[in-house]
C-alpha cells in the first residue's frame, strides 16, 4: 500500500503518540518522491529538531543507502526459491 509523505508522516505521528511505533521501518519508493524527506521528519519527531540534515541534534549523519533494482534474471531466480 502507498502513501503520500504526508500521509505516512500522519500515521507514524499517530503511532509515536500512541507508544506505537515499530523498531524499524522500510520506506521505499520512486526517485524523488520524499524518501529521504519523510526519513528526516521521522528523525526529527523522534529526537526534537535539530540542523537539516542532523538527526536531531545529535551530531549523526542521515544514513540512507541507495540501491538499484535487482536485473530481471536475478528476479526471476529469487521467485523459484520459493
């Protein structure tokens, strides 16, 4: 299921009110659409607000790793693994 930044911001704002959040998260989508964004606002609600680009305050570098799609014989050979 998608949703937009906002939307997801909303739910895991709900889910931290609610001593609900889970102790990881996997936010995934298309170049540009506000991966990295959400991530820092996570941080940012976690931790209190700090420099762009800080996590909050503490002096650590947003970490987020960049990957490529799997080439389609790789994809396939994961589906028969089954």
């Amino acid at each position: 299921m998608s949703f937009t930044v906002e939307k997801a911001f909303e739910l895991l704002s709900g889910a931290h009110a609610n001593s609900r959040l889970a102790h990881a998260y996997l936010i995934t989508g298309n170049e540009g659409c506000g991966k990295r964004h959400l991530a820092a606002s996570l941080i940012h609600l976690l931790n209190g607000s700090g420099e762009e680009g800080d996590a909050g305050g503490l002096g650590l570098d947003l970490a987020v790793e960049e990957t490529s799609p799997a080439p389609a014989s790789a994809a396939a050979a994961d589906s028969s693994c089954a």
